[in-house]
C-alpha cells in the first residue's frame, strides 16, 4: 500500500503555491506601471511644457525635468518604505495595507493626468503628485515582495520568484510603454493607473501570512540595527538599483539620442536586458538555494559591472543590443541571491522592515542613478557615465570579497538549508 501525505498537509502545499503565483503576478503589474513611463519619458515630459534645449550633447532643459520626474518618484519611495514595513510588523498585517497602496498609486497616476490636461498645473505641481504617487506605490511593492518572504519553500526559491515578477515586468512595461507612447505620450499614465487598481483588487486573494508580534517599533528598528550584517544585501541592493536608475534615464537618452532610436526601438533595446533578466531569475535563485550566496552576488556583479561599461562604448545597434543581453544575463544571476540573502539574516517577525530596509537602499540607488549618472553624463558625456555606473558595481564586488569569506568561514551564510516541497 502506497503513502500519502494526509489531505491538509496537499491543501497547504496547494495554497502556497497558488499565493506564490498571485503575489509574483502583483510584483509583476507594479513594475510594469513603473516602467511603463519610461521609454517615452522625453515625450511625457514634453507634454508637461518642458520643451527639450539642445546643449551640444542633445541634453538640456527635458533631460533635467525628466531627471527629477523620476528622481522624486524615488524620494518618495525613501521617505516611505520605512514607515510602510514597519507598520506592516507592528500590525502583523499585509494584505490590506497593501490594497490601500495601490489604489493610492493608482490615484496618483490618473492625478498627473488630471494635472497636466485639465488643470493646466505647472511642473513643480506634478513633480508633487508624484512624490506621493512614489509613495503609495512602494508600499504595495515593498509588502508584495515581504509576503513572498514569508511562504514555506525556500528563500532563493520565493525571491526567484519576485525577481522573475520584477523581470518579466520591467520587459513588458519597457516594450510595452514606447507602444503606448507612440499612440499618445499620456497612454501610460493611465494604464499605469489601470493596473494598480487591479492590484489593489487582487490582493484581497491572498493568505495573509505574517506572523504575529508583540514589542514596539523601537524594538523592531533596534533588532534591525543589531543585524549589521545586513548591510551586505543592502550595499548590493543600492548599487544594482543604482544601475537600473541610470539606464532608465541615461539609457534612454543614449539610445535615442547616439543610436538614433524612437520610443519603440529604445522599449525593445530596454527589453533586451529586461528579458534575460526575466526568465533566469527563477532558476538562478533555486541555484543560489544550491551554491550559496557569495559566488553568484560577487563575481555575478564584477561581471555585471563590465558588461554596463561595454554597452556605452560603441554606437552600433546590434553590438549594443549584445550588450544588453549580456547584462540582463549577468543581472539575473545577482539579483534573486541577494534578496534571498535579505529573508536569510532577517529575523522572522522583522522581515517587512528588513526588506524595507533593502528596498530603502535600493531606491536610494535608483535615485543615485539618476542623479549621478545623469549628472556624470551630463557634464562628462555618454561614456563617462558608463564607466561610473558598471565602475561601482566592480569596485562593490571587490571591496566585499573578504567580508563575504569571512561571513561563510563563520557559518553566518552559505549554510546548507533545508527545504520544504511546498
């Protein structure tokens, strides 16, 4: 007679893995209502009244107002992130906290349209609504992410799948939003808003699974600071983050601007990173269950870094778009282990304002990108701002070699783990 697992042990393991599919797909609708806006964001900018005034390097007033639209986006992301993971812990709740988010980033967006048309405001207006816009919308991504944290199967497991969510995302909303462009510079913003009303709907699905604290929030910031190690995932989280800014902004330009790309050719060069990056995460996090965190975060981001700096040495489309693939290759590879990282320091009942933390610092790097790599770009040309935004993903993975071998020699990572089936 053959076993069986009893019927309650089959229904767990079922409900897990229908959450996991749920909250990646939620994972997976912000990041395209993010990126969506980005391939046309010189036209989007053009219809808020900032006309485009050629400098010498085809980069002037638009480049500068597109800057800080995505820039503050990411302020807001800072500002909050923090308060929405700490809530979310001390509440011993995410589910509904994350469908208030997102119905208030889906204001957000349709409020920038309102701005724009209707009302005729002046940027610094807009620049205003979406700061708050920014920071609704990390909320729902942020406790998305936490809620994956917390199902049983493994930690590389669970990120692969927020990172394939955030990859697939990022390739949909980059091919799909030069589309939309092209049929009217305002297109995004509303589909943008479209889908953080489907997600504020959606999660209403999902088991809420987050454990149950007692304590302050003093002592779930106390228990977070006396977690230095952390700090490992977040300077990793920062840099990565920080690459990804300066292609959304710089990116753009260059291709538009050196390769002579439209919106819908610079979507597709962007979808040529997003689409590696998608498809591999799920596999390389089960790697990193297998492997360890250390080899694919150190050598996966020295090897990142090079290919950033090769794509902003040529004008050739087709070898920028190798390029392209290569660091989208190289990305996934870095990306699930070290937000798996982040679930394996954490303490348990701490996991929303520790991946807070790591997204903190990972918006910080997206607002880096923006305004170091678009200021390095602006003032030193294309290349050079290559060069600063692959150089720090290099000198990252260098200066952390003997930290990352002193944590395993301690047994603080890489520790082989047992994993559940579910």
């Amino acid at each position: 007679m053959f076993w069986s697992p009893p019927v309650d042990s089959l229904l767990i393991v079922a409900s897990t893995e229908r959450d996991r599919v749920i909250l990646a797909g939620l994972v997976f609708a912000v990041l395209v209502s993010q990126v969506l806006l980005y391939p046309g964001i010189a036209a989007l900018i053009g219809e808020f009244g900032i006309e485009g005034a050629d400098d010498g390097l085809g980069l002037g007033a638009q480049f500068d107002a597109a800057m800080w639209f995505l820039a503050i986006e990411f302020l807001g992301y800072l500002t909050f992130v923090g308060i929405w993971g700490l809530a979310s812990d001390r509440l011993g709740r995410r589910r509904w906290l994350i469908v208030f988010a997102s119905l208030g980033g889906a204001i957000g967006y349709l409020g920038m349209l309102v701005l724009a048309t209707s009302l005729q405001a002046p940027f610094e207006v807009v620049l205003f609504v979406r700061f708050i816009q920014g920071a609704m919308t990390i909320g729902a991504l942020s406790l998305g992410m936490t809620m994956l944290m917390d199902l049983d199967g493994g930690h590389g497991r669970n990120m692969g799948a927020a990172g394939l969510a955030i990859g697939l995302g990022a390739f949909l909303g980059s091919g799909l939003g030069g589309i939309l462009t092209s049929v009217h510079p305002f297109a995004p913003l509303v589909t943008a808003a479209g889908l953080l009303l489907i997600v504020g709907l959606s999660t209403v699905l999902v088991i809420d699974r987050a454990p149950r604290r007692s304590g302050s929030i003093r002592r779930t910031i106390d228990e977070i600071v006396d977690t230095p190690v952390l700090s490992v995932p977040f300077a990793f989280g920062f840099i990565d983050r920080f690459t990804a800014g300066f292609f959304a902004l710089v990116g753009v330009f260059y291709f538009q601007q050196e390769l002579g790309l439209g919106e819908i050719g610079t979507g597709m060069m962007l979808s040529l990173f997003f689409l590696p990056f998608a498809v591999l995460q799920y596999p390389m996090g089960r790697l990193s269950d297998r492997i360890g965190r250390t080899y694919p975060i150190v050598l996966g981001s020295a090897m990142y870094g090079l290919a950033i700096i090769a794509v902003g040495q040529t004008d050739v489309i087709l070898f920028a778009a190798i390029g392209m693939i290569l660091v989208g290759v190289l990305g996934s590879l870095v990306s699930p282990a070290t937000m798996a990282l982040v679930t394996d320091l954490s303490v348990e009942t701490d996991r929303a304002t520790s991946m807070s933390g790591f997204n903190f610092f990972g918006s910080l790097g997206f607002l880096g990108g923006f305004l170091v790599g678009g200021t390095a770009s602006r003032i030193f040309g294309f290349e050079a701002g290559f060069i600063v935004a692959g150089g720090v993903e290099i000198l990252l993975a260098l200066v952390t070699i003997p930290l990352f071998l002193s944590l395993r020699r301690r047994g603080v990572i890489d520790v082989p783990r047992e994993t559940s089936r579910s």
